[in-house]
C-alpha cells in the first residue's frame, strides 16, 4: 500500500510539472466552473485537474498575504495557519539583529510562511511532521530565491534533545479538532512542551493565536501582539536572549510601530464623550496596553468595561482609528429612528466590544435617506449603554 505522504508528494511533482495546465486555468478565468472543467478535462486527468483547481483557488486566496502566492504551493490548512508575509519579516528583523550567523530553528514550519522571512537573513533547519509540508517549504523558498538558505527535516519536534542556537516555533492549533484551538493546552506541541522549550533554548519565539489564553502561561517572557490591516494576527511568545522580560508590545502593521508596557503600569482619565471618539487597533486591546495608549495620546477612557477613548482634538496615530462624534442618541427605538431618518446616512457600520448587539437586525430598523456613510457605536459611557453616531474624519473615511 502506498503511504498517503507518498501519494501527496507524488501529486505535488504532477503538479509541478505541468505548468500549462495552470495557464490554462488562468485564461479560463472568467468562464463558469462547470465549463472550464468540461474543457480541461479533455486534456488532463480528473485527479491531476481537481488538485490543480484546487491549488489555483488557493494562490487567489493568498494574495492577502504573500507578495508571490501566484507562484507557491499550499494547502488549505497550510494557508489558513501561515504568518503573512508583513508579519513574518518584522519578526525575523528581531533575529537578524540577535543572529550570530548560527542556523535558526524553525519548528513545525508547515509551508515556510515564517522560514521565507528568516531564511533572507540567516540560515534556517526547518521541521515538520509531514514530507509533503516540507516539500512544500523547500519549493515556496524558491520561489522567495531564498532555498539555499533552508534545510528541511521530517521529524516531530518533541523528540529533539539538543536545539542549539535560536528558535521559532509556529505550534498546530487544529490537530484532532473541528475549529481552531483557543487554549495552549490543545496545541501540538502542547503547553507543557511549550514551556520547557522555553527553559532549555538559548532564545527564540513562539507563536501563538491572539484570542488564546497566553496570559500568565510564560511568566518569564514578553508578549507581543501583532496586527496587520486593523487584525490582530498573532500573539509572539520571545523569550530567552531574544525578551524584555515581563514586557507587552502592541505592534501595527504595516505602520511598522510599536508600543511596549505592561498592562498595569499606566491609569489612563475617566471622561464623558467629547468631540472624538476613538477605536484602539486590535493589537494594543489584546496586549492590554490601552491605558498606556489613552496617556501617551492625552485622551480619556469612556468606561471602565470599554477599550473606547475620547478627546478633543484629532490624532493620527497608528494605535488608534478616529470618529468624529456627531450625536449621543435617544435609546428608545422610535426616537432612534426619527433621528435616523432626518439624518445623511445612507450607509451604516454598528460596532460594539461588550455590548451584546445584533447589528443586521438593528440596522435593518434604521432609515438611512441619505447618501454618506456614518458609524453608530453601542458602548458604556459612565456604567450607561449608550448609542452613539459617528462619521470618519475625511482622512480616514474607509480606513481601518
């Protein structure tokens, strides 16, 4: 019997070796699904076509985040857990500065989303389970001209004794589960390896997800949160030579800053709305770093139960996103909808953080007569739910 790996592998080289059948997909691109198949599969094998319509989707699909996803070779899973590329090459900048020219580690790589990055600074010895995620890797290098710089070695990681030098560890977060893991305990490798490789590795990073429940499991090392685009997309576990210890950061992408604190360092004002009303970026809220960036911007929290803050004047900051405030609204849903409907409105986007709201169904119930887009906000302001219209400044309109 033929080993699944094998056979996976061995699709991967069809694949590969058939570079006009991806030219074809691509100038049939417009006609409908049932009829480009009926055209290609006069030409090419059903299993060879419906790997490649599947790869095709994919590289699509990854345009958000790889510069060369057109060229590379994924699977779903792969894709889905990769780093993008933004995020990659900010943390590799971090071992740049620390590398000695030692061979990184990069443990459970899948297909090289991380080992890309690093391997444009050093070389890397990349691991993972499964030969077809590392042939993958090897190929997904070469696209980035970086394949000279990365080995690849099909081993589990938890048998490693010795790892000298330098880590990242890009544990698997849907082994054996219907979703995505939320708790370290569910990861592969899970937490309790997680923590010694912590104890017995010069230095390094691991990457976790940034809903999980990271919070005091690494008492010894920094937390920094990245987002990208407005998302927050990983929480990175640096410890060793390569952490200030006990430090969180807040990391913005692409802006390319930071903020670092802890979480109980700062007591930011407490204040009624004013004329700004401003959203904190995902990564400082995770890293709890919101006080810290309510004092260092000169503006006030809404709430103790809210990340919302507001001030007087207009900032631009990466840390925060901004709305002019244009009323504080009647609760009541007929007064809600008289205001609407003399309002110029035609568009609306509802955020809340801890206000439970069913944002379809509220707007639904709206009028919206007129033609420019606004934000209605449902938070606490004093221990008060209240609703709150808004509109992007000019700058940002549509940002964030």
């Amino acid at each position: 019997m033929t080993d699944s790996s094998d056979a996976d592998c061995e699709m991967l080289k069809r694949l590969r070796d058939a570079p006009e059948l991806f030219a074809a997909i691509a100038e049939r691109r417009e006609e409908s699904e049932l009829a480009k198949q009926q055209r290609l599969r006069a030409q090419w094998p059903d299993d060879l076509l419906r790997a490649a319509l599947t790869l095709a989707e994919l590289r699509e699909r990854a345009a958000s985040k790889f510069t060369r996803a057109d060229r590379m070779w994924f699977d779903r899973t792969g894709l889905e857990q990769a780093t993008p590329e933004p995020v990659a090459r900010w943390k590799a900048t971090r071992f740049a500065a620390k590398g000695s020219g030692e061979p990184v580690w990069d443990l459970c790589s899948g297909i090289g989303g991380d080992v890309l990055a690093l391997a444009e600074h050093l070389p890397i010895v990349s691991f993972d389970t499964s030969p077809v995620q590392n042939l993958r890797a090897v190929w997904n290098a070469e696209v980035y001209g970086v394949a000279e710089h990365v080995t690849t070695r099909n081993v589990d990681v938890t048998t490693l004794d010795d790892i000298p030098g330098y880590v990242h560890c890009d544990p698997d977060r849907r082994a054996g589960l219907s979703g995505r893991a939320r708790r370290l305990e569910d990861y592969v490798p899970p937490l309790d390896w997680l923590q010694g490789l912590t104890e017995r590795v010069r230095g390094g990073a691991i990457k976790v997800g940034p809903a999980s429940n990271f919070g005091g499991k690494f008492p010894d090392a920094e937390i920094e949160l990245i987002s990208l685009d407005g998302e927050c997309k990983e929480a990175t576990i640096w410890f060793g030579e390569l952490c200030q210890p006990g430090q969180y950061h807040a990391t913005v992408l692409p802006a390319g800053q930071t903020v670092i604190g802890h979480p109980l360092e700062n007591l930011a004002s407490r204040s009624g709305l004013k004329t700004y009303l401003y959203d904190p970026d995902p990564a400082v809220v995770r890293a709890g770093l919101v006080e810290r960036i309510a004092e260092d911007l000169g503006l006030s929290r809404l709430d103790e139960a809210e990340e919302y803050l507001t001030g007087d004047t207009l900032i631009d900051s990466p840390f925060v996103s901004p709305f002019r405030v244009v009323a504080e609204l009647p609760k009541r849903p007929r007064d809600l909808r008289d205001w609407f409907r003399k309002s110029d409105f035609g568009q609306l986007e509802i955020k809340c953080r801890h206000v439970p709201v069913r944002a379809e169904e509220l707007r639904s119930q709206l009028p919206l007569p007129g033609n420019q887009p606004g934000v209605l906000f449902v938070a606490r302001v004093a221990g008060k739910t209240t609703m709150i219209a808004a509109e992007r400044p000019p700058t940002t309109r549509g940002g964030l």
